[in-house]
C-alpha cells in the first residue's frame, strides 16, 4: 500500500477513535433554564461504531505491504 494512503488512514483512524471515546464518556446533553433542568441520555450505538471503524482504520494503516 502506498505511504500517502497508509498516513491518511492513519490520521483518520485516530480522530474516529477520539471521536468515538469522547461521545462514549460525554453521553448526554444538559440545558439548565432558571429552575428548570432538561436532561437527555443519547444512545451510544453510533459511538460504538465510530470507535470500531477507527480501529479498523488505524489496522489497516498498520499492515505491512509486499
């Protein structure tokens, strides 16, 4: 595989995997208003898949070519 390619999925799998970590700690979304406090727990299946797909991504930039 071409170096260019293997940086570029490399970099790319990095920030999918941050970004993936980051939606799993920071789960929901809070809005204070006065007294009133409005709390909304997200579902965390699209940071699961994020996190997996950067991973592939930063696999594959690992493997070595012929």
């Amino acid at each position: 595989m071409n170096k260019s390619i293997k940086l570029i999925l490399l970099i790319i799998g990095i920030i999918l995997c941050a970004y993936g970590v980051y939606t799993i700690v920071q789960p929901e979304t809070q809005v204070s208003i006065g007294d009133l406090d409005l709390l909304e727990a997200q579902d965390n299946t699209n940071a699961y898949v994020i996190l997996a797909l950067g991973v592939v991504a930063v696999a594959l930039s690992l493997i070595k070519g012929k």
